[in-house]
C-alpha cells in the first residue's frame, strides 16, 4: 500500500455539505417500540454520564431502565441488536482476533522536545506550502494506544487497532464495552453515510490503580503505566474482563470521502456534537500562545483522569495537510511535543522484604522522602532480585527515581559519584523475614519464595483474606486485621476453619463485637451458595485467577474430576498452560489440601456445577473445533459461541485442518471462505446448525 496516499486524500471535495438524515417514521407496537425506546435513552443517558459527565439521572433509575430492557431483549430475540445498550457488558466467551486492512495507513507522528524544535516544524510546513501562512492547533497527546473506530450509517461496525499501521486486529467485541465510544448515533444528526474516527484508548488513572491494586493482592505482575495496561486489556480474549475494567477513549482525527469540514476544530467540533469525547483543540495564534500552551498542560495536565505524555500540535488547514503530505512514518502537518519525565534523586536508606499470599518475596526500597510529580515518595519496589543485580544497587546508594506516564515511582539508576567509598553491593535476603525459613529460588524466574506455606503467617492470613474476598466467597466483615486475629489466636489456621467458626468463639476474641461476629456468621452460612467457579478461584492455587477458575469449573464440572486431572488434559482447555496447568496438579498432590477440600465439601460448599449449570450443558458438539463468521439473524454471535460451548464444541478463530465446520452467516470474510474452500471445509448456515443442535443425539 502507498503510505503517501494517506489520510488526506479524502478532503479534497469539501463543498459536498451531507445533508441531515430524515427520521424514519415507522409505527412500531408493543415491545418493539419499548425497546426502541429503551435503547434511545439508555444511549443518551450513557453518553450524559460518560461523556458529558452530567447524568441527568440517578443510577438506580438507569439500573431499572437497563434490567427492562435485557428482559424484553430474552423475551425477543429476533429483535437483537449486537449494539444494543445491554451488549456493553461483554462476554466471558473467548474470540479471537481478526486482522484488518486499515483503508487509510496509521502513522505516528514525529517527535520534539523544546520549543526551537516545534518552531522548526513550523518553518518547514511554511516552506513547504509556498509560505502561505499556517494556523496551528494544540492538544494533548493522550497515553494510551490507537483505535480507528468505522461507523456506517450511524452504527459503529468496526474498531480496529494501529498494528503495524497497515493491519490491525479487529477489536469490536471488546470497544463496544467502552461506555463513552458511541454504539448508535441519535437519529436526525448531519453525519456522514459513513465515516472513520480515530482516538486513544486509554485506562484512567481511578481504573488503573484499581487494576493494579487487585492483581498486588493476586500476586500477578504488575502494569507499569496505563498505556500497558489500556494496550494490554484491549487485546484481552474475554470482553467481560474488558468491561470490568474501565477503559475510556478521547478522539482526535475525523476521516471520510469528501467530508464537509475545512478546519480541524471543525472537524472536532462535529465529532463532539455527535457523542464523541473528543481531545480538547485549541487554536494558538503565535509562536508565544504555543510555549504558554505548553507550559499550561505541563502542570495542568496533572489534574487530567487520564495519562498524557505530550502535546500535538497540527496545522488546523487540513488543504494543507493534503498538500504537505507526509515522510514514510508520520505527516508533515503535525508534531507531538514530549514532555520529559519527572525525576529526582534521593538516598535510600535501607531495603525491606514483603511476604506475599503465595510466598513471593518482594524487595522494597525505602527511600529518604522526596516530592514527585506532586506526590511524596517514600518507598518503591524493586520488584525482584535480577533488577537489584542490573541496577548494581549498592547499601547507602543515591538512587535516580522516575515517574514518567507512570503512577508508580520506579527506580532508574544509581548515581554513581556519590557512591560511599567501600559500600557493598545490595545483599538478597536469605530467609523469609517474618517465619525465618530459608528461601528458594523459583525455577525459572527472578522470584524468591519462602517454602513454608503452611506455617508461614502472612501466606496463611494472605489465602484467608482471598478466600472471604468479593469476587471470591464474598464473607463480609474479615479484613486483613480481623484475618490476622483469628490467625494469631489459633481459632482459624486455614480456610476450611472459617466453617467451625462459631458467634462465642468470636466474642471470646479481643474487642470483638457481636454485631461483627454475627456479620461474619451469615457471610460464612452464605457462602455456601457461591458457585463453584468461585469456589475454585477462592481455593489460592497459584495462577489460578477468576478467568481461569471459570475455565476450569466449565470444563471439569466437579472438583473430583478437577483433582484428579493429569496436567495434559488440564492444559488443553483454553488459556490455560503448562505453568497453570503444572501449578494445579501440585496443589491437590498435597494432602493437607486434598483435606481442606474434603472439609469445605462436609460443610456445604459448592464443588461442583448447579444441575441448572449442568442441564444446559450436552456433548453433542463434543471433540468439534468451530469457526464462527460472518452477521446472524437469529443469534447474536456470542450467543452462538456460548451455545458451541454448552454443547461441549469449542469456538476456535482460525480456519486449519483441524476446524470441523464454519457456522456462516451473511457476509462472511472473503479470506476465510476462500480458504475453507481450498481446505474443503463444510460450511453450515444457521438454521443447519440449530437443527444440528435440535436432532442430533448426544
Ligand atoms: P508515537 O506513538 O509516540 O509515535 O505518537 C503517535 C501516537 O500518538 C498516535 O499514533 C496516537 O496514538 C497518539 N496520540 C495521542 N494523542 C493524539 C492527538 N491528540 N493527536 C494525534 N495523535 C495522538
Ligand atoms: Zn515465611
């Protein structure tokens, strides 16, 4: 593909004025037109709250708009709608990614670093039009990663990522749960038949640390900044997870076939008044509005709920654009500006160790307090020994610490010329600081782990605390201190000794009030109705997280099966691996848990799927591997994945050797039918495969 023909070719005929679109008058009845209805305002509710940041209604009251809505949708589902208001929540229900060719390349941008550097650019763009004079824009250049979102008709039909700027992966199902990324334009607005919109897919700060702050306690890594984070969870298989976690997204190019708008602030301006969160463009009329401009957002930024790393600055003629075209990686028309990281140095002043539920040691720097980016730090991790090692830290070192894009003050470097004359390298830790036993190496890995799992105390209190935790067994009323109580008093050494808790049993502890004691008793007596998935998330087997733990409850159905699963089989179940699957066998080869196990089932925990769970499950896809393309009619496609799951197939992305058939609906991709058509491939509509489903026997 030609990258110089790029993005501008398309606002060559701008006197092409799109005309605003007719509402169409249908008469609609019934439980038609309610959900008509419902989708309508939920959308522009949806776009009050998380575009606006105005709700004009209380959370209850869009709560209930949303429960009737979801139940009219069960009730009809020949009226589905992948974009309905109710589709922002996701699925649990992997799906691949497709690769997309993006119509119109997407490039980065060229970098700068001071003002001379801006004023440069500027010179250039002049030059190259012939000295005709330039009108500059300034933004902020958002952290996060690219989208370029199509919309037909008013209706997002792709969300695809910048890849290698050519091709990207096609990510709808998981943009569609992004709130603030319109779904359905309103009707009746001047939009463009069809159009591109391209943005920032960013985490917040809140959701970020939120994120951050529940994989510390799971004890899986952690993301350096948002922009991993926001790239990371983009690429997730699971859209619910996606939803769970936040993302938002701010836009700042509008493309399209002879758009009507000769400015970028233009451009802007009709992105927001259609439901965009759009970047905020303002004009700056002389080199000086553009160094106070810079100097504003390099503080002001700060306040912002999103990451930012710069600014950039476009020439708001986008004729000029056209005419300046662009090198082969990024336009002639526009520069970001880079802001430099915050960084100081400051001495530290020794290193502490933290014991982690899984027995992870994690090294702390303790640091002599130092103000950062507004914040004061005092301590970092050091994450692992191998970064102690290639940092060469040294006892009394003055360390170089950063907070970049990053939340989280990170050690750099060590300022060598004040080095203490016979310091000695940083020495790791031996032996686990709180139970004193000799640590080990993990094979493989950076980690030190104290072995004694069992007699370690903030292993035992770490796996209470995950247990009673929300998305675990939800037991209200024990935090980290009341776990460590109940430890230190000897009433609960492991989790299965919650269930022989008692109301006198928990007076008898120090301080304890019966009010909070009989919290605890319903929150155990409770639990006994959480499903098994949670069950096996709450048991604290080492890489086994809420994903997994749904895996692993969907395909084994009981904890027997579960125990006694060889590795093999437990890894070919989707998204686990050898490590996860390797990490199960090893936690039920021990018998102290095989006994706990035995003692949470005599009390009445759930180990095993609800015949509910069960009934909707047949084997009569058993052993099919599935490929799903296309547009249905009388299924939206996730529920066609969750029906190839219930009935023991497996949804797999890609066409090979090994795909049983591919259920087909309309406009099925070119690439793939070729090539189920090379490999003879059987291709099944939806009604064959609701048939299938109908008559076949089990
Ligand atoms: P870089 O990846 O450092 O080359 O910077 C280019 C990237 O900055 C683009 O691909 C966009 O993802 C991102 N970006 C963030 N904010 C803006 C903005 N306001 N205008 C254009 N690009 C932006
Ligand atoms: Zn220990």
């Amino acid at each position: 593909m030609d990258i110089q023909r790029s993005l501008f070719d398309d606002f060559e005929n701008n006197d092409n004025v799109v005309e605003p679109k007719p509402v169409k008058k249908v008469q609609l009845t019934g439980d038609e037109a309610r959900i008509v209805e419902l989708r309508e305002s939920l959308n522009r509710h949806n776009h009050n709250y998380y575009v606006l940041n105005q709700p004009t209604i209380s959370d209850q009251e869009f709560d209930r708009m949303m429960r009737e809505l979801q139940d009219l949708e069960q009730r009809h589902p020949e009226l589905a709608d992948p974009l309905s208001p109710t589709q922002r929540v996701g699925s649990d229900l992997s799906h691949g990614f497709e690769q997309v060719r993006h119509e119109r390349p997407m490039m980065s941008l060229s970098n700068s670093y001071s003002i001379e550097e801006v004023q440069d650019f500027l010179r250039r763009a002049k030059d190259g039009l012939g000295s005709e004079p330039v009108e500059i824009v300034g933004e902020m250049k958002y952290d996060g990663t690219s989208i370029s979102l199509t919309y037909e008709n008013g209706r997002l039909v792709r969300a695809v990522t910048r890849g290698d700027g050519v091709r990207g992966d096609d990510v709808t199902a998981n943009a569609i749960t992004i709130r603030s990324i319109p779904l359905q334009l309103p009707q009746g607005l001047d939009y463009p038949a069809k159009f591109e919109v391209r943005g920032e897919i960013l985490m917040p700060w809140a959701s970020f640390e939120r994120l951050n702050k529940e994989r510390a306690f799971n004890e899986e890594p952690l993301f350096a900044n948002p922009r991993n984070a926001a790239a990371g969870t983009l690429k997730l298989l699971n859209s619910a997870e996606v939803a769970r976690r936040g993302l938002d997204a701010y836009f700042y190019f509008l493309l399209g076939e002879n758009l009507p708008y000769r400015t970028h602030t233009q451009a802007m301006e009709a992105l927001r008044s259609w439901g965009f969160k759009t970047a905020h463009t303002q004009v700056l009329e002389s080199i000086d509005a553009v160094s106070s401009f810079i100097e504003f957002w390099d503080k002001e930024r700060k306040t912002l709920p999103v990451a930012t790393d710069g600014l950039v600055f476009k020439l708001n003629d986008m004729r000029q654009w056209q005419r300046l075209g662009a090198t082969a990686k990024s336009p002639r028309w526009a520069i970001a500006y880079k802001f430099a990281p915050e960084r100081e140095c400051t001495k530290l002043k020794f290193v502490s160790y933290e014991v982690g539920r899984t027995g992870v040691i994690t090294p702390v720097a303790n640091l002599e307090p130092v103000l950062l980016s507004g914040t004061i730090v005092k301590r970092a991790s050091l994450h692992n020994e191998d970064i102690i090692r290639q940092l060469d830290i040294h006892d009394g070192d003055m360390l170089y610490v950063e907070k970049g894009g990053e939340i989280i003050p990170k050690i750099v470097g060590v300022e060598l010329k004040q080095r203490e004359p016979g310091a000695k390298p940083l020495e790791f830790v031996t032996h686990c600081p709180v139970c004193g036993t000799p640590l080990q190496r993990v094979e493989g890995e950076a980690a030190w782990v104290c072995p004694n799992k069992w007699g370690c105390p903030p292993q035992i209190t770490g796996r209470i605390e995950h247990f009673v935790a929300r998305h675990a067994m939800n037991i209200d009323g024990i935090g980290e201190e009341v776990a460590v109580q109940l430890h230190e008093s000897g009433l609960v050494n492991n989790i299965a000794d919650l269930y022989d808790l008692t109301i006198d049993k928990l007076l008898k502890l120090d301080r304890f009030q019966r009010r909070s004691a009989e919290r605890i008793m319903r929150g155990i007596e409770q639990s006994k109705q959480v499903p098994f998935e949670r069950v096996v998330y709450a048991l604290s087997i080492q890489f086994v997280g809420e994903t997994t733990a749904k895996v692993l409850a969907r395909n084994t159905h009981n904890i027997d099966r579960l125990m006694e699963m060889p590795a093999k089989e437990l890894a070919s179940f989707p998204e686990i691996g050898p490590k996860i699957a390797q990490s199960i066998v090893e936690f039920f080869s021990i018998d102290s848990n095989r006994d706990i196990v035995e003692r949470l089932r005599w009390a009445g925990v759930q180990m095993a799927l609800s015949e509910q769970e069960l009934a909707d499950r047949t084997t009569k896809l058993e052993g099919k591997k599935i490929v799903i393309s296309g547009v249905f009619a009388k299924h939206s496609r996730e529920e066609y994945k969750a029906m190839i799951e219930h009935n023991g197939g497996k949804n797999v992305s890609s066409i090979s050797k090994a795909t049983s058939f591919i259920l087909a609906g309309e406009n099925m991709g070119p690439s793939k039918l070729e090539k189920a058509q090379k490999l003879g491939i059987e291709i099944i509509n939806e009604d064959q495969f609701l048939d299938m489903l109908e008559n076949a026997s089990e």
